[in-house]
C-alpha cells in the first residue's frame, strides 16, 4: 500500500501512544532506546521515540534515577576511543579521520535526545525531561555530564531565531491566560480580578515569547505599566484604584515583573532578547517614552543583612535604603559579581542601578526578602553597551550618583555597626 508510511506517521501524530510494550520497567526503558539508536524507519523511529517518551512520563522517581543513570553512563563517549582517534587525527587530519572524531566525542545520548525529538510534542516533553533531571543532579552532581549535553540541543531549539514575541491581553485565550496566573514569580496574581487590572487598562502591557513547539506555552513573559516618572513603589503600579491615563500620556515603561515559566529551560537565558525586543515595539509604538526602567526586587537582601549583623537597630527607611545601595554595588561573589541574582542578571544586560526605594513593596514576600526595599534598573540605550563590556571585563557596577552616595553611606553604617 503506497501510503502505509504516511498512515503510520499520521496515526503517531494523532494518536502518540505506545505501539507496544506498556510495562514500566526502567530495563525496558533503555531497550526501548537502545532499538531508537538503531532504527533507521522514519515511521518506526518516531513510533519508538513516543514509547520512550510516553513510558518515561509514566516512571515513578526510582525508575527515572535509574533512567537518568543509564543515560550518564551507557550512553556517555568512550574516552579511550576518542583519544585514539584524535591522536590519529593530529598526525594525519584527514576529512576521514575529521569525521571519526566527531562522531565518537559526541554521546550517544545526544542522538538519543534528537531521535526522541522527532515526536509530536517531544520538545515540550524534553523541557520537562530536563526539569526533572534537574531535581535528581542536586543528589547526584555526575549527572551534570548529561545535562550538558541536554542544554547544549535546548539552547539550539531555543535559539532567538525561533521565538515569536506576541502581546498577551484580556482577550487572550483563557489557556495561557491561565498559565500566566500560573508561572507569575514576582508579584503573585491571585484572582482573575489582578490579572485584568495587569493586562485590560491602556497604560499596561505584558509580553511573552513562545516556540512553535510550544504554541500556547509561554517560556518567559514579563508586564509593563506605562507611567509618568519613575514609580517608587510596587503598591503604586498595582494599586485597585490607581487613576488609569492613555498610553500616550506616558513617558516612562516600567518592567515590573519578568517570569520564566519552564523550570527545564533554566540556565537559558531569554530574558536579555525579551527586554531588547520590548523596548524596539515600545519606542516604535509610542514615541513619547523617554525611559525604560524596571521595578525590581532585591532577592537576597533581608538574609545578606542578617547574615552579616548589618540591620541597624532603629530600622530606619534611610539606613535600609543605605545598606540596600551599598549590597547592591558591592556585596560580591568570589567571581567579582553582584551577590543579587536579579542585580547579576539587568547589570550584564547593560543597565545601570537607577534609584533605590523603601517601603516599596509591602507584601508578605516583598518584607521578607529585602524588608520591603526595591530598585529601579535604568536601560539608557545610549549607555548598554559601554555598561555591558565594563561589567563584563571589569565586574563594573553602573549607577547613578545617588546611588553611589547611598552605597557609600551603607558601608560607613556597616563599619561603624561592626565597631559598635
């Protein structure tokens, strides 16, 4: 029958169950993917590559341990092999002896992840694949040779190449709507009332990028509050019955809440390309905006201060305002970067710290990470990429002057609360 293939591959993309071999066991697992590496049938390669997948989703966590182990280690490179191969490469380096090389110093694992790939809605799967090995390196770090090797295929999938921007509004539909209350990481969107209030007035925007993988899945997405001047304080930005303007009333956008969304595809970074893309829609549709801004958190501030005995007794706005610039600018890792993760990440996208604020963010979670201090993070298009080499090359901290006046205040408390 001429069209017994495309019947198979259409009875796979419909259907994705196994086509044989429902047992759970982790051994038949890896026979299953032992049979994919060998299978040159497009059909039955993609017949194999949803039993893989749909099985695995199914393994309780003992059977993924041992999934995940089998992956590190049957499937890792023959190191002596590779070795052999490349010292025969460096005395004769042959378009042959090039193309053997290659071929034995990549894992068999990584044509496994690209065979599993070839199933409908095996990106989606791999992501989540990957949020679970994620869970398993913490207790086994030799894992970490696999998940190498799945962030290296993630990131080509992932590239900026294949990502669609699209404006999430009220009209939206009510699935990622939904996934959007979901992933938020910032400032907690309790009801479907807070979210209309982030997505329907004509001063608030919210952007996401998708994959075509993963039409109806956002990876990142972050909100925009449209404003005149700098917003100091998040209860202002998301206040019930704050006075709603026109868009073309603003000259300020201001990033409140950036939130990833897929746990598998930490460590890659879409977070610099949204702000870029962002700011080049933004300034194209309403040429009235002068700055781009953010109102950030600052994460790690409340157990740096505790960590380090710095609160000072009276708990004064000024003095928290002090030691939050002084934390920022200059609490620093061994690598010379910012202690702060959200400071690490807008500082290497070239913005500079803009302004620091009290009593900014009074929620629950905003007094208990950074006794309700926030920042602003200023994007000056003229500065990014001066900002980005100095920070890159230098571990250099840009900020405004009264930020350094403030930081330098912090450390003077800090010495003299040390002293005392």
């Amino acid at each position: 029958m001429p069209n017994s293939g495309l019947s198979g591959i259409l009875t796979t993309l419909l259907e994705r169950r196994p086509f044989y071999r429902t047992t759970l066991d982790p051994g038949a697992l890896q026979d299953l993917c032992r049979e994919l590496l060998a299978e040159d049938s497009e059909t039955t390669g993609l017949q194999l590559a949803a039993a893989v997948l749909d099985q695995f989703a199914n393994l309780p966590q003992e059977g993924r341990a041992a999934f995940f182990q089998y992956l590190n280690t049957e499937l890792d490179i023959d190191a002596q092999l590779v070795e052999k191969l490349a010292q025969q490469y460096a005395h004769d380096p042959s378009i042959d002896n090039f193309k053997q090389l290659s071929v034995a110093a990549e894992p068999r694992r990584q044509d496994l992840f690209r065979r599993l790939n070839q199933a409908p809605g095996a990106t989606a799967e791999l992501v989540r694949l990957r949020a679970d090995l994620l869970n398993h390196l913490r207790d086994d770090p030799d894992l970490g040779r696999t998940d190498l090797d799945l962030v290296h295929l993630l990131r080509s999938w992932f590239n900026r190449g294949f990502l669609v921007l699209r404006p999430i509004t009220w009209d939206t539909s009510a699935s990622v709507l939904e996934r959007i209350i979901a992933y938020e990481a910032v400032h907690e969107i309790s009801k479907w009332d807070d979210l209309r209030r982030r997505l329907q007035p004509a001063d608030r925007k919210c952007f996401a990028f998708f994959h075509p993988s993963m039409p109806d899945d956002p990876l990142i997405f972050v909100e925009v509050a449209l404003t005149r001047g700098v917003p100091g304080s998040i209860q202002d930005v998301l206040s019930e019955d704050r006075a709603e303007s026109t868009a073309e009333e603003a000259d300020t956008a201001v990033f409140y809440s950036i939130s990833n969304c897929q746990a598998g595809l930490a460590g890659i970074s879409f977070g610099n390309s949204l702000i870029k893309q962002v700011v080049r829609d933004l300034s194209h549709e309403l040429p009235g905006l002068k700055k781009f801004v953010t109102l950030s958190p600052i994460p790690g501030l409340s157990r740096w201060l505790d960590t380090k005995g710095q609160l000072p007794e009276d708990n004064t706005q000024k003095a928290l305002k002090q030691l939050a610039a002084h934390y920022l600018l200059d609490a620093k890792k061994p690598d010379g970067k910012p202690i702060d993760p959200v400071a690490r990440f807008h500082l290497g996208n070239g913005a500079q710290v803009h302004q620091v604020h009290a009593q900014a963010d009074l929620s629950d979670k905003g007094l208990g990470q950074s006794h309700g201090v926030m920042v602003n993070y200023l994007y000056d298009s003229s500065r990014i990429t001066q900002n980005v080499e100095q920070f890159a090359k230098n571990d250099e901290v840009a900020a405004a002057s009264a930020v350094k006046t403030l930081a330098k205040q912090g450390a003077k408390t800090r010495l003299a609360d040390a002293a005392g």
